[in-house]
C-alpha cells in the first residue's frame, strides 16, 4: 500500500502543551481537567499524551456545558 502524499496526517495523540494550544487553555488547566478525570490521557512511560478522540469529547462536552 502506497501512502498519499497529498493527504495530510493528523497526529493520533497530542501533548499535553498542543492540547493546551488547541483548547486555548494553560496547560496547568489542561493538567487540572486531565486530574479531574474531564479529559482522558494516556501514559507511555512518563509521557503523557491524549488521543484525538478524547480531544474531541472533551471539546464537544465543554460546549455542551457552556451552552
């Protein structure tokens, strides 16, 4: 299988500073919701990284609950 070039690849997981950049929050928030169990994060060694799913309900659900 040959990979398109023309095609864009999305990061599968963010750092916690991307997500903090994405959601226009600090990162001491995005740690906060992270710890509060509001955002999923998933640990590879000492990484922390959060997948684009969890992003996503993360994001969708604060909107929900500014609404």
């Amino acid at each position: 299988m040959k990979l398109n070039t023309n095609t864009p690849i999305e990061p599968l997981f963010f750092t916690i500073e991307q997500v903090a950049e994405i959601t226009d929050l600090s990162v001491a928030t995005t740690r906060r919701a992270i710890r509060d169990n509001k955002l999923k994060a998933h640990r590879f060694g000492r990484a922390v990284r959060i997948h684009r799913e969890d992003l996503n309900t993360y994001i969708n659900g604060s909107r929900r609950e500014n609404s």
